[in-house]
C-alpha cells in the first residue's frame, strides 16, 4: 500500500525536489567562494543531481 501512494505521490515529489534543486543554486550564487557552507550546498545540489539522474535514466 505503502508503494502505491509513493507512486501516485512521485509527480510532487518530483516537483519538490526540483524546487530544492533551484533554492540550493540560488543560495550557492549568494555564499563567497571557498565558504564552509559553499561545500555544503554542493553537496545538497550533487545529492539532488544524482536522484534526478536516476529518475530521467
């Protein structure tokens, strides 16, 4: 049951990601190079990358 709502929900979940993706480059633009949270947000958008990937493949 669990799986099916997972499914049905997989549009916005999507769509949500995709918005954290967006926010995540916005806040990268905004940090000074070399930052702390510089490295951090990369992380966010390369873990936001890599599920994107998956889902397009």
């Amino acid at each position: 049951m669990a799986n099916a709502r997972l499914i049905a929900a997989a549009p916005e979940l999507l769509e949500v990601i995709r918005i954290c993706l967006d926010a995540e480059l916005a806040r990268k633009k905004k940090l000074l190079p070399g930052a702390p949270a510089t490295t951090y947000t990369q992380a966010r958008i390369d873990r936001i990358n890599a599920v994107l990937t998956k889902v397009d493949a």
